[in-house]
C-alpha cells in the first residue's frame, strides 16, 4: 500500500453482532524498530517489550494520528516500536465503503471494539509479539485501550487513555444519535444506504460535531483565528466539515455504531459486570480526561479510574475540550501529555 501501509487480512472472522466476515482486513503501519529479543523463537526473551499499540479516533485513519511519533513527540520512534491498526469502519480496514460483506446497523451489522481488539490480537499473534509495553488511545482509541486492559491483561503493561471512557454514557449516547439522526435526515438517504452525496447531512454533521469538540471558552476566546479562519462559518466549513467529507457516510455511521456499542464489560468474558471489567485490569493506566471535554467528561472519567486498582487520575489543563487530547496545534497541550506520557514509560519493576 502507499505510505509504507501493511494488510493483515483475517479469514472467516466471526463479528460480536453475529455476522460472520469471509475476509476481514486491518491496515496498519508500524514506526521504529522491534526489539529482535521480543519475537517468538528467539533466545533474549528478558529484553523489555518497546511495542506501543495506538488505535485509531473516530474517522481518523493512521495518517491522521501520526503527526506525534517523532523523537522530540508524545510517542518517540527511536526507542518505540509503534503500530497503528485502523479501526474497523475508517475507510482502511473492512470497512462498508470497501466490504459488500459490512452493511450497517438497519440490517444487524456493526462492528465493536470487541472486535477490533481480537483483530488486532491476532496481528500481534502474527507479528510474534506477546506484550505491549503502553496501549496508547485517544478518544476511541482510549476505549480500545480500556478494551485492550481488561480482555488481554496479561498482554500490557501500561495504558494511556486520553479523553475516553471504557463505556460510552447516556449523554454521550444522546450526542451520537443526534450525529447519526443529522446524517441520515438528508434527503440522499433511503433508509438503507445513502444513494448519492449527503450534501446537507454532511453540513449538519461536522456542525454539532464541531459544537462538542472544543469547549465554550475555546470559542468564546477565538482561538481559532490563529490558524488563519476569516470567520467562525469559515472555521467550521474548512476546519470540520471538509475534513468529514473525505470519509464515506457509510462508514461515519459504522463508527458512530461501534462508538454507541462500546461497553468493556459487553462480552464473554465479564458478561456485563462493568466493575469487574475495570478492576481487572491489571496494567499501569494513566486516565487523562481534558477537563473542558464535553463528551468524556472528568467525572465520567474519574469514577472509571476510581474503579481500576493501578490508575493515576491526571486531567489535561485546557480550553480545547476534547482535543485537547489531540494537541497538534496545541503545542502546551502537547507538552503537557508529553511529559505524563514520558513518566508513564519510565521502567516499570
């Protein structure tokens, strides 16, 4: 693939909502180098594991996130092995816009964060690598993290989660059904699938979107002049809706699905019990809400760290509200987790 991206195709992979995909497909790219004493079969097996898992966010693919993998950056390649595998959904990996196999929710199809983590065991599993030194999210990348803690304990070490939950709340339902309710109002939608360009649903997206993402003081303050908008209409035409309609519709309302489904304790494994999910993970976790976040609020996050035996509490000091956790115009923000991030990978006895 272009920009030096990798296919790892699963065959025959059974989906928590009962459909089973002929061929499922995750599309990463991986930064730095792997410890050679970390793959199967190799004799330095007591090397420390140096591989950084970094999900995906909500319709960002990896050339979206990448911006911070850099030496002098949050996650530092020199010393990190560092994968991103696209979230099933973002246009990358299987994906409505490129699988006939994945129709949406009308018809009983979506995919989970269950089934994004299995898949992206088995990637691991191939690539011979058995633990993670830092599971590292944001946002829904954050409650893949979570997902990554409580099914695979034994498989990390630490998590940084930033601006995420390990169970989508009541109010940040009613947040997502008003994106899905926007999109699929527009007249292009059948019912079904959309039949041509949601020219107006796209609009009415990227437009509560953009209400949600950064707080009352972000806006009440201007900040967004500094990047060279002439008007808060151009902030939000330029800044949020043509950034979403690069995405597919489809595949904006299969991560709006996996996003309502996430529930870290919606599995076999814990069958429901939330609590017992959380208190089983086992890794260093670091819960870094934005304290201005309207989606992920702080004490959403909080109660959820509250309920993790080895989680230190860290709020983002900011105006940005949820992107705060995204910082890559934000260079105080960025330092701020950068060197949160730095403490949290300090060797671990």
């Amino acid at each position: 693939m272009k920009d030096n991206a990798y296919k790892f195709i699963i065959k025959d992979f059974p989906l928590q909502c009962g459909v089973n995909l002929p061929e499922a497909t995750i599309v990463y790219k991986t930064y730095g180098e792997l410890n050679k004493g970390l793959t199967k079969g190799k004799a330095l097996r007591t090397m420390s594991p140096n591989v950084i898992l970094y999900p995906t966010s909500y319709g960002a693919q990896h050339t979206d996130i990448e911006w911070l993998i850099r030496s002098d950056g949050i996650l530092d390649p020199s010393q990190y092995f560092i994968i991103i595998p696209n979230m099933f959904g973002n246009g990358l990996s299987s994906s409505p816009s490129n699988n006939q196999a994945c129709k949406l929710a009308e018809s009983g199809f979506w995919f989970t964060h269950l089934d994004n983590v299995r898949a992206q065991k088995k990637l691991l599993d191939s690539l011979g690598i058995e633990k993670l030194a830092l599971v590292y999210g944001w946002s829904m990348g954050a409650q893949q993290a979570y997902h990554w803690g409580a099914l695979y304990p034994e498989c990390v070490k630490r998590i940084a989660a930033l601006c995420g939950t390990a169970k989508t709340t009541d109010h940040n339902t009613i947040f997502l059904q008003s994106l899905r309710t926007a999109l699929t109002a527009d007249p292009a939608w059948n019912g079904n699938e959309f039949e041509d360009i949601p020219e107006r649903g796209y609009r009415a997206f990227a437009r509560i979107y953009a209400s949600w993402a950064a707080s009352q003081a972000y806006y009440r303050e201007g900040l967004y002049y500094q990047f060279g908008y002439d008007s808060l209409e151009d902030y939000l035409l330029r800044g949020w809706e043509a950034n979403y309609r690069k995405r597919d519709p489809h595949d904006l309302l299969a991560m709006i699905d996996t996003w309502l489904h996430c529930d870290v304790s919606n599995n076999p494994t814990y069958k429901g019990d939330y609590q017992q999910a959380l208190s089983s993970i086992t890794a260093k976790t670091l819960v870094m809400p934005a304290e201005t976040d309207l989606y992920f609020t702080p004490e959403d996050c909080q109660a959820e760290a509250n309920l993790i035996p080895n989680a230190e509490y860290l709020p983002i000091p900011s105006i940005w509200g949820h992107r705060a956790g995204n910082p890559y115009q934000n260079p105080e923000d960025e330092a701020f987790i950068t060197e949160a991030v730095a403490k949290l990978l300090k060797p671990v006895k």
